[in-house]
C-alpha cells in the first residue's frame, strides 16, 4: 500500500512540475513574439488576440518553435495557427495566416428568436400546436428521441 501512495504522489509531483514547466516556456514565447510583433507582423490587437499552443526549443541547432493561434474574444479560431522559428534570437520563419479585420466579419448578434419559439414554429409548421410550455419541452424530448431513433 505505502509503495502504491509514493507511485501515485511522485506522478503527481511530475505532473505539476511538467505544467508549471510549459507554462514558463509559454511566458517566454508570448514575451519574444510581442517583442517582435513587427518583424512577424502582428499589430497591437493582434498581440492581444492570440494564445501560444506550444513552444519549445530544438537544442540541437539551437531554434525555438512557438505556435500561436488567432482568438477572437478569447476564443479560438480554427484553422488559423502561425508557426514562428527564431535561430539565434532573430526571426527565421513565420508560417501561417490570420484573419484580418475578424472584428468586422463576425456575427456576434442575438438571435431574433429564442430556441423555445423556433421550435414552436417548427411544430406549427408540421400541425402540431403545443399550448404551454411543458408541452413544448415534451414535445422536444419526444422530437430528441425519434431523431435519435431513425
């Protein structure tokens, strides 16, 4: 039993260690890209909508690899990750693209309908009249099932 708990308390201990590792590493890599926000060519807002995914330094030929992603209101983009290379604290690489200007094409409007009279409307449509809104939350678990059954 006790060599069970000291398995399970050094897992634990590595398992913090390595995350608090990666988390240095992803510091350094956001400091180094605003840094040279410019010469990658990010602007301020840029800078401010993107998370670094990884990081990591090839020791080898002495290059660090930062990935960053584009958000958008601290959400990811998708599809929309950059590759950054830097051999000798200068900028080798930049791969990848953004979406310019995101803030004008995102649709971040209310819906004009809430989901309950959407459904409403779709079960008029189809003949049925639910009068109280328990019959429309029935009415949609029973629709939840016969989709699930076909």
């Amino acid at each position: 039993m006790k060599k069970i708990l000291l398995l399970f308390i050094t897992l634990w201990c590595a398992m913090v260690s390595i995350a608090q590792s990666f988390d240095v590493e992803k510091n350094a890599a956001l400091q180094i890209v605003s840094a040279n926000r410019t010469a990658i060519g990010l602007s301020a807002d840029d800078l401010n909508n993107l998370m670094v995914t990884y990081s990591y330094v090839d020791k080898t030929i002495g290059v660090r690899y930062i990935y960053v992603q584009q958000t958008y209101q601290g959400i990811p983009v998708y599809n929309k990750t950059q590759a950054i290379a830097y051999k000798n604290n200068a900028l080798a690489s930049v791969m990848g693209t953004r979406i310019a200007d995101i803030e004008s094409k995102v649709n971040a409007s209310m819906p004009a309908k809430t989901a309950e009279s959407a459904v409403a409307v779709a079960l008029a449509a189809k003949g049925f009249s639910p009068t109280t809104s328990i019959t429309l939350a029935c009415l949609l678990k029973l629709q939840k099932v016969q989709l699930l059954l076909h």
